[in-house]
C-alpha cells in the first residue's frame, strides 16, 4: 500500500470535465473519465485524461444527480479497450475541497467493486466545487464486498498552468511566519501556501541545484527530494554553495540538505536524499512522487528521463543549462537558456536540449570511460564544463522565478517561453511561440504513465562513484 494518493489532471481535461459538470444554476452533475497509473516510491497517482461524457439517457439530473447503467457499462468497455482506469466524477455547488454526502459515498462504494474487476485498478472518486476547486479520492479493496476510501493528498491540473488543491486535513497550510513575511507579500498568503506545499524534486545539487534549494529554503518552502549520486570534490569548491574544503568527499546532497536546515524559513522541513541516479529504480521512483522538478543536470539521459515524467507523468520539469564559449583560449561570452516543459509547451527534444544519439552514448557507459573521452575533439561539447558561480547563480534564480510564474501566475504571467539571457550584449530573449516537431514522440505519451515502458536500468557513472566513496 502506498503512503499517499494523488491526483493529475491534464489541463485540456480538466477543461472540458468543469464546462459540463460546473453548471449556471448551481445543480449537480455526473461523468466519467479514464486514466493511467502512475506509481513512484510513496505515491500512487492517478493521471485523469480522457473524458467519457454522458449521451442522451446517459444520467438523470433532478438537483443532484445520478447515471444509468447503460452508462457506466460503456464505460467500462472503453476502459478494458484502451487499458486505463475509471474515474467517476460528479460536481457540488459549494467552494474549495469537498467533502462527501452519504449518497456520493454510496454511489462510489457501489461501482468500486466492479471497476477493480474489469480494470484491475482502484476507482477514483473526483468533485469538483463551483469554484473549479478539485477533490479527489482512491477506493481500494479492504475485504470481501468491501472497499476503503483513501483521500487524495493533492488533486492537480498540469497545463500552461500548475494549479492545485491539498486535502487541508492531510497537507495543511503552513503557519504565516515574520522570517518569511516580505516574500508572501509579493504573491500574497493563498499564493504562498500553495508553492510551500509543493513537493519539489532537485536532480543534480551541483552548482545550479545548490543555489535553487537555497532560494527555496529561505522562500518558505518545506518539502524537498534531493536527487544527486556525486560527492563534493576538490573543483567543486568555487561554484558549490555553502561548500567547504572540511566536506571534500562528502555527498553532495548531505551538504544541500545541511544548508536547506540552516537556510530555511519554514517551520516544518522535510528533506528526503537520494544518493542514486534518476536513471536508476530508486531515483526514477523517487523522482515521479514529485510535484514539479528542477532539472539541473549537465548530461543527456537525465533530461531524457525528466523529459519523459514532463509528458508522460505530467510533472513539470524546469530546465536550464550554460553554455560558455572561448576563442583561441580567451573567455568570449556565454549564454544561459532555461525552459519549462510538459503539456502544451515544447519538450527538450524538439528544443535541441538532448538528442537521442547522445543518450544511447550514455547508456552504453562511454561518457565515464577516459579512453573514449579523450579520443573526442577538444572543443566537443561532451567536454564542456567551464563554469564559475556567478553563471550558476543567474540561471538558478532564474530557474525559480519560472516556478514561481508557473505555479501562481501573478502580474498575468505562466509561461515566460524560453528564455536565453546572452551575456554579450547583456539581454534577455523569450520565445513563447516554439512548438514540439510534428510526431513528436514525447508528446504522443502524455499522461501515460510507465504503461508503456519505462527507462531505469543501470548507472555505469553513478556506480563509479560509489566505489570511488566507498575506497
């Protein structure tokens, strides 16, 4: 049994579910939708995608509401056609995260059985408040003709915008505090206690990562999963915040988590570490119990997987990375670029971020082998890696300032496109009409899950260096 449900709606779903069950005179209304599993360490998600909405008989509306079997047995067939779970949802005339009558409870418990019959995964239950606020929850098999309602932790809607509701009971707001009273004044306490409440999933606490979890510590933010396999080493030392020549040797994410302690503003922190990589079983699982991820890693099967969890599990992934460029040995600019992917914004692929033949490069270990490394020009970009920390701390906190609009979308803005500050002449370009390539592969799973397949396997770097720390 998992430790938490969730919910993830797409955002063109989310759409069309509220325009027909939210209605002008306030009475209550009934559908279905399908969805796909998607399973981290702790969390069991249910990623709501497709619409099934009632035909002509399909429902009786009477101020509540209620379906006819025909119905719910279409339903059915749909979902054992494409392999997908059901979700029944029904709206209520009230505001925020609801709770439930005795009927909702009964209708739910009725179908619960024979949804895990036929799909073999759980029922959701959804409502939705007049005010578009969600809630949600798994109904599981406790014994004989009888089921158990877990409540959702969080129900959210990922589009142009992430917007999510926490079940109060389970996730509470955080407590205002004096230390952090002039950032909540900026995007206000509704604001605020949203974005604290985020799980937020760093991958790489190198440079970058190191500097976005020391903004976010000191914002107020309480949940942190830090991904990251690397110990600090000695040309580490001028770029990694809060590092010391006394940690040489240490993980880097026991360093991070150390500084997030001494940084943070929040009354309760929790840090979980993962020493692993997120190509790996405990990385990639840790990875997709996450609400939105920092993407702040310098290699190409990284951004392939967290790529994959932007579309097909329907976590938001930031992205940015440095390109420093010399002439005849002598520094001549540099350019910083960051994005943020997942449904309806252009993946990394079609970005030109990664490309395909790298990552099988990786995959077959040659990026850790020096013989193949030094074979390759001097100028190839596998040997790239200039970079001082006042690059880094640019795009970090540029990097924040895209989850913050992601997430609030204050002074009217989500989405600030791809953004290329260029150090020569000292600008800063957006993009925001690029679109993914048609055919694009990434974009063709979203909100798919792992049904398909999924991309952990080994990690020649990763258990390089455990050997090397375990000398």
């Amino acid at each position: 049994m998992p430790k938490e449900f969730s919910i993830a709606l797409l955002g063109e779903a989310d759409e069309t579910l509220k325009t027909h069950l939210i209605r002008d005179d306030y009475e209550e209304d009934v559908c279905f939708a399908l969805w796909t599993p998607s399973e981290g360490a702790n969390r069991f998600s249910a990623l709501i995608h497709s619409p099934v909405l009632p035909l002509d008989g399909d429902r009786q509306r009477h101020g509540n509401a209620s379906f006819n079997v025909q119905y719910f047995e279409r339903v059915c067939q749909l979902a054992v056609q494409k392999g997908c779970g059901i979700a029944f949802l029904h709206s209520h005339p009230g505001n925020g995260w609801q709770e439930m009558s005795s009927d909702d409870i009964k209708a739910e418990h009725k179908i619960a059985g024979a949804t895990l019959g036929l799909t073999e995964l759980p029922l959701i239950g959804l409502t939705v408040g007049h005010d578009g606020v969600w809630s949600g929850r798994f109904w599981t098999h406790l014994r004989k003709k009888e089921y158990e309602r877990h409540w959702c932790n969080s129900v959210r809607v990922v589009g142009n915008q992430l917007k999510v509701s926490f079940a109060e009971h389970l996730v509470p707001k955080p407590n205002f505090r004096e230390l952090f009273k002039r950032t909540v004044t900026v995007w206000g306490e509704e604001n605020h206690s949203i974005l604290a409440r985020l799980r937020i999933g760093i991958v790489g606490l190198g440079s970058v990562g190191s500097m976005v979890a020391e903004n976010l510590a000191r914002m107020g933010f309480q949940n942190f999963v830090l991904l990251d396999f690397d110990e600090v080493q000695a040309h580490n030392l001028d770029r990694l915040l809060g590092a010391t020549i006394d940690d040489l040797g240490k993980l880097k994410i026991d360093v991070a988590e150390r500084e997030i302690q001494k940084s943070a503003t929040a009354e309760n922190i929790l840090i979980q570490k993962i020493p692993f990589s997120i190509a790996e079983k405990e990385g990639y699982q840790a990875a997709l119990d996450c609400d939105v991820l920092f993407s702040c890693v310098d290699r190409p099967r990284p951004r392939y997987i967290l790529n994959h969890f932007a579309y097909s599990h329907l976590i938001p992934v930031i992205d940015g990375g440095i390109a420093v460029r010399f002439k005849k040995s002598n520094f001549s600019g540099v350019d910083w670029q960051l994005q943020t992917v997942g449904p309806t914004r252009p993946c990394l692929n079609c970005l030109g971020v990664f490309n395909i033949g790298d990552v099988a490069t990786e995959i077959e270990g040659k990026l850790d082998d020096p013989s193949y490394l030094n074979g390759l020009p001097k100028d190839h970009h596998f040997k790239r890696n200039e970079n001082v920390f006042p690059f880094s701390s640019n795009l970090a906190s540029l990097e924040v300032l895209q989850l913050i609009a992601l997430v609030t979308g204050i002074a009217g803005i989500t989405d600030f496109g791809i953004q290329r500050y260029r150090y020569i002449p000292g600008i800063i370009d957006s993009n925001t009409e690029l679109t993914c390539k048609k055919n694009c592969d990434f974009t063709k799973l979203i909100a798919q899950g792992d049904c398909h397949f999924s991309l952990f396997g080994g990690d020649l770097g990763a258990q390089k260096a455990r050997q090397r720390q375990n000398n």
